[in-house]
C-alpha cells in the first residue's frame, strides 16, 4: 500500500472539520430550534409569539437606541481624537495612540467594575446622588468607554493613510481649514467610520455585561433578554438570536464589513 | 501665531481629558487596592491586606487559575488549528478557500452572545454535558478566526519561489513547510497567538455559557459579585482591585519595554 502523500492541502482538513461543527451546525441548530415547538414540530409559534409581543419589540428598539446613542457618542470623541493624532507632528504619536488602547488589557468584567466603583464614589459627592439611579446614563458611559479604541484605531488607520499631498494640493487651491476638513479628510475617513461604527454598534447591542454591572440590572438589552430564555426555552431564545443573527449580518453587509487589520486592541500596531 | 499655540492647547487638553477619563477608574482602584477596608469612599489607613488576600486564599488563586490556564490551553490549540487552516486554505482551490474564509468570518461578526447560544444548544441537542471540552471549544470558536486572520496577510507576503527552491533541493514537502514556510509566517502566528489570549482571558459570555458546573473564571466571578453580591464577595471583590493594579502595571511594564528594544533596533539598523 502506498503511504499518501503529504500535501499542504490537507492541512485544512482540521480546521474544516472545526468549522462545519462548530459553526455551521451549530448555526443550522438554532434555526431549527427558532422554528420548532418543544415536541419538536414545525412551528411558527416563537415568531409570531416574537413579534406580537409589545415588551420583546419595545426591547430591540429601546436596545437599537442605546447602541444608537453609544456609537454616536463613541464617533464624536473618537474622530476628534483620531484627527488630531493622525494630523499632529510629535514623533512619538504612536505611543499617544498606545495610552488609548492600554487599558483594553485589563481584564472586561474588571474594567466595568472599576467605573461601577468609580460612580459609587462619585455618587456619594453632594449633589451628585442622582448619579446613583442614572442607570442609562452609566450603561452608556461604560459602553462608551469600553468600546472606544474600536472606534479610535480604525479611523487612526484611515486617516494615516491619506497622502498628505491631499491636504497640500487643497491648501495650495485656496481651501481653509474648515473647507480641507470637509472636502479632503472626511470624504476619505469614511471607510473607517464605517467599520468604527459597526464595531461599536453590534457589542452595544449584545453585550449585557456593561448594562448589567452599571444599570442595576434596570437596563435590558437584546443580548441579556437571550440569556433569560437560556436553560429554560431553547426555541425561544433561539428565534431572538435568529432575529439577532440577521440584524447583526444586515448592518456588516450595509457597511461594507471591516478589515482584520483594524479589528482589536491594535495588536498589529 | 497665538492663535496656533491656543488651537495646540485645546487639541492636547482634549486628549488630555479623554485619557484622564479612561484612566480615573482605574487608578481609583489602584489607589484603593493600598486600603485596609474593602469600601470605596473614605481612604481608611494604608494596608497591603487586599495583596495578602489575592496571594492566599485558595479560592481566588483558583480562579486566577482556571482563567490563566483556559486561557493558555484555548489559545494554543487555536493557534495550532488556526495556522494549519490558514496555510491550507492558502493552497487550497478558491472556491474551498472562499467557503472557509466565509465560515471564518461567522463568529468574527457574530454577537458573542448568538455564538455561545448556538453552540449550547448544539450540546444540549446532541446531549453533551458542559465540561473542559465544551469550554475550550466554546473559546476556540471565538479565538481561531482570529488566529486564522493574522496568519493569512503573512502568507500573502510571503514569496512562494522559496518553497520551491526547497522542493527542487530534495527537501520533503513537510519540511520545506517547516523550515521555509513557517519561519516566515511566525509574526503573524505570534499576534495571532496573543490576541487569542487576550481575547479567552476578556471573555465572559462564552464562558458563562459552556462553563462546567461550579467553574469560575475571574470575569464570572466578578460579574456575579457585583450584581449579586454580599458580604464575603465584597473582601474577594477588594482583592481584585489589587489584581487590576498588578495586571495594569505588569502592561504598562510590558509596553515600556518593547517600546526600549523596539527603539534599540531601530537604531541598530541605522
């Protein structure tokens, strides 16, 4: 018998395997379970029970709204910040841009807790007890804060890839500031505001942790009305992560995706 | 020229007061890991109890430990699948190579949460019970595309030619792959291999779903503490704050040093 010869073919072969059952099947899984009943028939029960049910509707829309709300808020401090580091001489920028992104390596759930404490301080202050039943206001500042570097680094990238002899040409024709701003960087940075945003976008909309740490548990997003349903209804939660799962894919293919190379924590710096 | 240095003010202050915000809670909870109470508000008296508590108790090392430990078992393992897949997808035809590019970029986009769901309920559909195994596949699934994607810009780079030579020169394909291939796509196995840590030590959700009964990882733990919490949490959730500080200076440490020896090198090619 011939012993088969190594190809460099085969080494895909364990990685598909990976694949198809850990994240096709498992994909197929929950589409079966969003369309099934518990004895396991065809049903279209959990989707019309799903959209005729005020409280899961007004749940994804006041969800949408605080994603909205942090993106928005995320952009607004990040371009700025993204702008003036691309734009600004220092040699060591680089490490101005690294004192944005250090603390994404301090464990999440500790990172969340240190603005939970920094509140409790700050809501002991006089005139500051408000701040204890803000809950809104907390989830989105830690949001905001959490998902910042995604919105800084791929906007940094973008613009540093503008040729600076954009900027020269549209000075040399007589354009100021302001007008160099909106004919030159922000038409260009459009490709990292894209992929900004929907890294910001998608973990505000799922990613309960923060809304539960800072919000009392008072806020519910789309991603912690999934985990009541975990354990108790499998088909259920499944038809929320099936209408998630097509939300989350509609918005990537609406904003073109984003690129490996900007994803996280600005490992390829 | 006065109205340039004010416009380089405002711009540095702006940068300034984000960085400050972003840096405020943790050095509250740097200042605060020194305090001998376990409440944020007053500062009671200097005290290096909540380090003592961090280094002793059997239960908060186990935790450190189980998190170190998945954190170093799923990002090896997915190293090792990820850069396989990645070389063999490489030299695979386009029409496999674009279905497990697509397949890769599934858990990249997904929301956490609709990942850790899918593949639960897989388990529980296929009746297995929630283990190491389903942990480490519930890590695996989050850090591979991530390995994958890493490795896959390094190949592109790579010049194809010098496989080749090694084929010509009698070399087996397996060690052509080994001595030519590989030393050339190790940067990228290397970020590929960080960011997998990085990303199973941050991760809470999948955790939370896969995990075996009674495992705890730091992110379990401290989310449970907090929004459950009582008396005996609050002395282990305080000690954590000590953690936060270390592992905050062991970075800063860290990104001091490369920044040295990136500088030294830099200059020894000059």
């Amino acid at each position: 018998m011939k012993v088969p010869r190594f190809s460099r073919k085969t080494l895909c072969i364990p990685y598909g395997v990976f694949l198809l059952f850990f994240v096709l099947v498992p994909m197929l899984v929950i589409l079966f379970y969003a369309f099934t009943d518990d004895a396991m028939h065809f049903s279209f029960a959990n989707f019309v029970k799903f959209f005729s049910d005020p409280t899961k509707l007004s749940t994804i829309v006041y969800s949408l709204v605080i994603a909205l709300v942090t993106t928005v808020v995320a952009l607004l401090i990040a371009y700025p910040v993204a702008y003036i580091l691309a734009r600004s001489h220092i040699k060591k920028k680089y490490v101005v841009l690294m004192l944005f992104v250090l603390p994404m390596w301090i464990n999440f759930v500790l990172r969340v807790n240190a603005i939970r404490e920094l509140f409790n301080l700050i809501s002991q202050a006089e005139g500051f007890d408000w701040l204890s039943n803000a809950n809104y206001f907390k989830t989105i500042f830690g949001m905001v804060y959490d998902f910042l570097p995604f919105m800084i680094l791929p906007l940094y990238t973008t613009m540093m890839k503008i040729d600076n002899s954009l900027y020269e040409a549209s000075a040399d024709l007589g354009g100021s500031g302001f007008t160099t701003f909106a004919r030159v960087t922000l038409p260009l940075s459009v490709p990292g505001i894209m992929s900004g945003v929907t890294m910001v976008f998608l973990p505000s909309m799922t990613n309960y942790v923060v809304s539960d740490m800072l919000g009392n548990a008072k806020v519910t997003i789309i991603g912690k009305f999934i985990y009541t349903y975990f354990g108790n209804d499998w088909h259920m939660g499944s038809m929320i992560a099936l209408v998630l799962l097509i939300v989350v894919f509609l918005s990537t293919w609406l904003t073109g995706g984003f690129k490996a190379d900007e994803t996280v924590r600005g490992t390829n710096l | 020229m006065r109205k340039q240095t004010a416009i380089k003010c405002l711009k540095a202050g702006f940068i300034g007061l984000i960085l400050l915000l972003l840096y405020a809670p943790i050095l509250l909870l740097a200042i605060y890991s020194f305090d001998k109470t376990n409440l944020i508000g007053r500062f009671q008296g200097f005290s290096f109890d909540h380090y003592v508590h961090l280094f002793t108790d059997p239960n908060v090392l186990g935790m450190i430990g189980n998190t170190l430990l998945l954190a170093l078992i799923a990002a090896l393992l997915s190293t090792l699948l990820g850069t396989a897949g990645a070389l063999g997808m490489y030299y695979c035809k386009k029409r496999v190579r674009g279905t497990m590019q697509a397949l890769n970029q599934i858990p990249v986009i997904n929301a956490e949460i609709v990942t850790a769901l899918a593949l639960t309920v897989t388990f529980v559909a296929v009746n297995i019970e929630r283990s190491w195994f389903t942990l480490i596949i519930g890590h695996m699934v989050i850090c591979t595309p991530f390995v994958v994607l890493s490795v896959i810009p390094k190949l592109k780079q790579m010049d194809n030619s010098l496989y080749e030579a090694a084929l010509d020169l009698g070399a087996s394909p397996f060690k052509a792959l080994m001595t030519v291939v590989l030393p050339q796509i190790i940067p990228g196995v290397i970020s590929g291999f960080m960011l997998a840590i990085t990303l199973s030590l941050d991760d809470y959700i999948v955790t939370m779903y896969t995990r075996p009964t009674g495992f705890e990882t730091i992110s379990t733990y401290v989310y449970n503490a907090t929004t459950k919490g009582n008396a005996h949490t609050a002395v282990t959730l305080s000690s954590f704050w000590a953690l936060t500080t270390i592992i905050f200076l062991i970075i800063v440490l860290f990104v001091v040093c490369s920044n040295l020896v990136s500088r030294k090198k830099k200059e020894e090619t000059k």
